[in-house]
C-alpha cells in the first residue's frame, strides 16, 4: 500500500484506536499486578481524550458525519478538562 492510498483509508485513525485501547489495558493490568504506575483514573481519562479525538478524525473523513465529529470533538475537550481537573489530586 503506497502512503497517498494509506493517508486516503480509515486505517490511521482505527489503528490509532486500537494502540490506545492496547496501551489502557497494558496500563490497567500492570497497575493490577504490580501497584505501581498511573492512577486508573488518570489513564483512562488520559486515554479516553485520545480516543475521542481519534473518532473526530475518523468522522472527520465522513461526508454525513458532522454531528459525529461535533460530538467527538466535545467528548474529547471534556475528557481533557476532566483529566485536567484529576492532576492536581494525583
């Protein structure tokens, strides 16, 4: 697959999807298993702002998705001010 064909695919913005569910669960489990690293709240409130942005991208390239990307782009500044808001108390 040549770079313009890859830039022109939903597969940027789905496999940045997937590296971020990949790196909560990393996350989660080895805070799990060891008691150390991020909070969980704070990593998934961290993750979960990527993640929406991710899908704003994704409806970003959709001819019918306005209300999508609207909606992706509020999850993700709530998500980010949410993360905000959790900094000082970690």
């Amino acid at each position: 697959m040549d770079l313009p064909t890859l830039l022109a695919s939903d597969l940027i913005p789905l496999a940045a999807l997937g590296v971020i569910a990949l790196e909560g669960v990393v996350l989660l489990a080895r805070r799990r298993r060891t008691g150390r690293g991020p909070a969980p709240r704070l990593v998934v409130s961290f993750l979960a702002s990527g993640a929406a942005l991710m899908a704003a991208l994704y409806f970003h390239r959709r001819p019918d998705g306005v209300a999508g990307f609207g909606l992706a782009m509020t999850a993700a500044l709530a998500l980010h001010l949410w993360h905000l808001a959790r900094l000082p108390r970690a």
